[in-house]
C-alpha cells in the first residue's frame, strides 16, 4: 500500500512511499514539453508542460506513480483495489484511461483550479496499457501551493473531494477516512489535562502522551490518521535542507519494515522508495528501502524542450563510511 502527502514552508512539497513486495524497475523520469504523448482515446499532445516523477517505462511510455509539472502541480495514484470501478467509453466526454491520467492532467493544467476544470470534462476508463499490464485500481491526490484534491473513479462515477488535509492512504474511501478523524481529536502535541475523574490524581509519567491513542499499526485507515496528525503537527524551518529532511520525517512515520506485513508466505510489504518534490523548483528528491541517503534529479539541469524522456535509475544501495 502507499501514503502520499503534501507540505508548505516557503516552498510547496509533494511525496509519496510506494510500499509494495517487489519493484516494476522504477526510473525517475523527465518527461520534456514536445515528447509526443499518444493517449489511447484523444489526439496525440505534441507540446505540453514538462514533467518529472517516477514511473515505470512501458516500451517508451512512462506510466507515471507520482509526479510533478513545471508550473507546481503534483499527481499520485494510490492502491484503491476493490472500490476503483472505471467507465465505459463515452463519446460525449474527454475519455482518458486510467493509466494516462497523471500525464493528462499533469501536461495540461497548471494548477489545482485547471485540473478541476478538466475533471468536469472527463470521462475515466478502463482502457488497460497492454494484455500484460492490466488495468490498476487507483484513486489519485493532485495538489498545487494552495490547495489538494481528492479523486476516486467508483460505481457511481467519478467522485472530486477537497482534502483539506493533504495526505491520501488507500482504503476505504477519503470521506470515510475523513470521517474516522473524529475519532481521534482530543490528540495533542502537548501533554494532556486530567479529565478522568473529580477527586483522582493522575500524572503524566512521560513526553508524548498527549498522542496517546494515535495508531501505529500499518493498515491504510491508520497511516492515514499518523500522517495527518504528524504533518499538521509538524514544524520545519525555512531552508530546503530543513524542508525536505522534514518531509521525509513526516513520510518515515509510515515506513514499512520487511517482515511486518506478509503478502504472501515468505513475500512482505516493505516501502521501496519513498519521494519528496520541491513542486517550486522541480527537484525531484527520493530514498529507497536500502538507501536512506537522499538522491535528488533538477528537470531544470535539463533540456525542457527536447522530444525524448530523461531516464535516471535509482541508485538503491547505500554505502556506510566510517569516521574513524
């Protein structure tokens, strides 16, 4: 499963963890403004915004698990198996497939506000990438500076929420995780008050107590309650070393460790890589189950205006030095 999240000091962040038992080969990948995108069911887009973010490359597609866009918009689809439910073609609408749609929205619009406004106008399908690339069930975080949207595909349509938190998990469905943050508001960052009973004299014995009820099991419904309180929560300086190693602070509250959660016999869960992006800047910032040295790719160290897509592997080790 998977966390993603986004984050504001004088720049705008957005990340995500993939967590999942094995990799599909993951590349940071730049896509430049005049790589040609074909899309299944509209006219090809010759010219577009630039994009960077991770993706696994299909032929010479990239099919994109997060990403940013050179103007500050930020895409992530997230596992939603067993409630995704996509359309039928529908010649009335902007019919995109389910695994084009980061690049959709992302070469198009410049801002939550854009991407709205397209929303409006498509018609999600099922259209699958290839026989050996099935269709995924998702649903999606997009979000800019100032504001973060919610997107499921269900049985009874395409569904847009405001995520006044900015942060999306998996299972159940966002209004239903909203909703289950009633559950948790007396949670503080400060100590609690003795409210047990009249007359009873209870003490605070350690720090923290005042999250006392905040759940650290790894299921979907719980990482989207940790996160929340750990980003709402969170203060950071100003400068982009501060910011980022914030990020990826808030994003290890969710990290996944092999062997805590069993896919199946002898197969688990682990996070693979977890993203911070500089949305401002168009950094691409990144750590990986066995690398938690953080790795950056610029798009603008790029030519923006090239035709083919900029590749970088991950670089999944870690080298330990010694100090002494």
């Amino acid at each position: 499963m998977c966390t993603a999240a986004t984050y504001k000091t004088k720049d705008f962040y957005f990340g995500r963890t993939l967590d999942y038992e094995f990799s599909y080969g993951d590349e940071i990948t730049i896509t430049p403004r005049n790589y040609a995108f074909d899309f299944r069911h509209t006219s090809t887009c010759n010219s577009h915004y630039a994009i960077i973010g991770m993706a696994h490359i299909a032929g010479n597609y990239p099919l994109y698990y997060d990403a940013i866009n050179e103007k500050g918009l930020g895409m992530a689809g997230l596992n939603f198996v067993g409630n995704a439910v996509y359309a039928e073609p529908d010649d009335s609408k902007e019919n995109v497939a389910q695994f084009e749609f980061i690049p959709y929205i992302l070469s198009k619009c410049a801002s939550v506000s854009d991407a709205k406004n397209l929303l409006a106008k498509i018609n999600l399908t099922g259209t699958p990438f290839s026989d050996k690339l099935p269709t995924a069930g998702l649903h999606w975080i997009i979000a800019d500076k100032n504001e973060s949207i919610t997107v499921e595909s269900v049985a009874d349509g395409l569904h847009i929420y405001d995520n006044p938190v900015g942060v999306l998990t998996n299972n159940p469905p966002f209004e239903t995780q909203m909703f289950l943050l009633n559950n948790y508001m007396s949670l503080s960052a400060k100590q609690p008050q003795n409210t047990f009973a009249n007359g009873l004299t209870l003490n605070s014995y350690s720090r923290g107590m005042g999250a006392i009820g905040l759940p650290g099991d790894l299921s979907s419904a719980s990482r989207f309650v940790r996160v929340a309180f750990t980003k709402m929560n969170s203060i950071s300086g100003e400068s982009e070393n501060e910011s980022v190693s914030q990020f990826f602070h808030i994003l290890g509250s969710v990290d996944q460790q092999r062997g805590c959660c069993e896919v199946s016999k002898g197969k688990y869960e682990i996070t693979i890589y977890t993203s911070c992006c500089n949305a401002a800047k168009g950094i691409y910032y990144y750590t990986t189950y066995n690398n938690h040295q953080i790795s950056a790719v610029d798009m603008h160290r790029e030519n923006l205006d090239g035709t083919e897509l900029i590749r970088y592997p991950l670089i999944t080790e870690q080298q330990i030095n010694f100090q002494n």
